[in-house]
C-alpha cells in the first residue's frame, strides 16, 4: 500500500513550514549579533517551496524583515499562491 499523494504533500508543508519559521528565528538572532546571515535567497526558495506561512508567521513573531517590501508582500503573495492551489487539489479541480 503507498502512500496517498495528498497525505505526502501535508506533510512536506509542515515540515518546510516549521522549518522555514526556525530560519526567520536563527537569521533575526544573527542579524542581532551581527553573524552570518541566511541569504534572502534561500528564505525565498523555502518559501517558494511552500514554507510561506512559517515565513509569514516568522516575520510577525520575530518582526524580522518587516522593512523590506519584497518580503512583507511576496511572503503573503506565494502564501495565498499556494492556498488556492491547495484548494484545488482538495476539491479536486487539478
């Protein structure tokens, strides 16, 4: 018996969703302590691959990146990006 498709991309969003919210965390306490930073790259690959509500929420929690436009509106853009094709797959319309 395999795994159901569905169940395996749950899953894979609460882990990059949690993951993505613990970077936000490390890179604040970076920027604080004036250490290496994670590049925005990266914080905008993990969202992209479905980390937008871990990066969302880091932002407000850890009021990180809160002056930078590109991740105050993309955050939330690739966040709904990903909702509506989430409803989709539930309902089957993909």
């Amino acid at each position: 018996m395999s795994p159901d498709p569905k169940h395996l991309l749950y899953a894979w969003l609460l882990i990059i969703n949690l993951y993505l919210f613990a970077v936000m965390g490390t890179d604040k306490s970076r920027a604080r302590r004036h250490a290496r930073r994670v590049p925005e790259r990266t914080l905008f690959a993990l969202c992209l691959l479905g980390g937008g509500l871990g990066g969302v929420l880091g932002i407000w929690t850890f009021r990180h990146k809160t002056r930078h436009l590109k991740f105050v509106l993309g955050f939330p853009l690739i966040l709904a990006a990903w909702c509506v094709l989430l409803w989709l797959l539930m309902f089957n319309k993909i």
